[in-house]
C-alpha cells in the first residue's frame, strides 16, 4: 500500500501526528545537515514529502488549520483585521474594477491621447 494511501485512511488526528513527528524530524535533520555530514541525505527529501501529504489530505477533507504565526500567536485579530494595519496591504479598486463598482454605469470609455509634438516649446 503507498503512503498516500496509508495516509488516507488514518484519521484527522493520525495525520496531525504524522506531520508534527516529520516536521520535527526534519528540523534535526536540517540542523544536523548543517554541522555535520548526514548520513542519508534522501531523508530530508522524504520527510518534505511526509509533511506535504499530510497537508494536501487535510486540506482535501477541509481540516487543515492555517499555521499559527511565529511566537504563537495568531496572526490577526478575531474580526479578521490583521494586528499591524499600518503595514496591511489596502485592497483599492483599480483599473476597470473600479469602474465596475456599484454606481458607476458601463464600462470604461476608450482613452484617446493627443499626439504629441516634436517640438513643444
């Protein structure tokens, strides 16, 4: 039976498991390839690929929790606003989306430019 398929029959928790055990095992790995030769350099990549299975089935099933922000704590607030709105991109309208903004009638009128001369003095 593949890995995938393992994986899929385990329950949600199962699966949580798995991946906290392959993310740990891949931190030591990543510090351990760093001070010293490893002795099998493939496991890194199959570790990756663990943890990547375990968020695609999650995600499938609609379990998969966003990952809190560093520190532990959570990213934004409870209404949905992230915590520095100083640094928070603004989502403006623009271009022919906000021309297509309740209140504003058809669509975008053709731009005509004037021809410039040479010689503008």
């Amino acid at each position: 039976m593949s890995k995938t398929k393992e994986l899929r029959d385990m329950a949600d928790e199962q699966i949580r498991l798995v991946w906290k055990d392959a993310a740990e095992t891949l931190f030591r790995l990543r510090i351990q390839a760093q001070t010293e030769k490893l002795a099998a350099p493939t496991e890194i990549k199959k570790h990756r690929r663990t943890i990547a299975r375990c968020q695609t089935i999650l995600a499938q099933r609609g379990t998969l929790a966003p990952a809190p922000a560093a520190g532990g704590e959570e990213a934004g607030r409870a209404d949905g606003t992230p915590r520095h709105e100083k640094h928070a991109k603004k989502h403006r309208p623009s271009g022919r989306a906000k021309l297509k903004q309740p209140g504003k009638e058809g669509v975008a009128k053709r731009r005509t430019f004037q021809k410039r001369s040479q010689s503008a003095g």
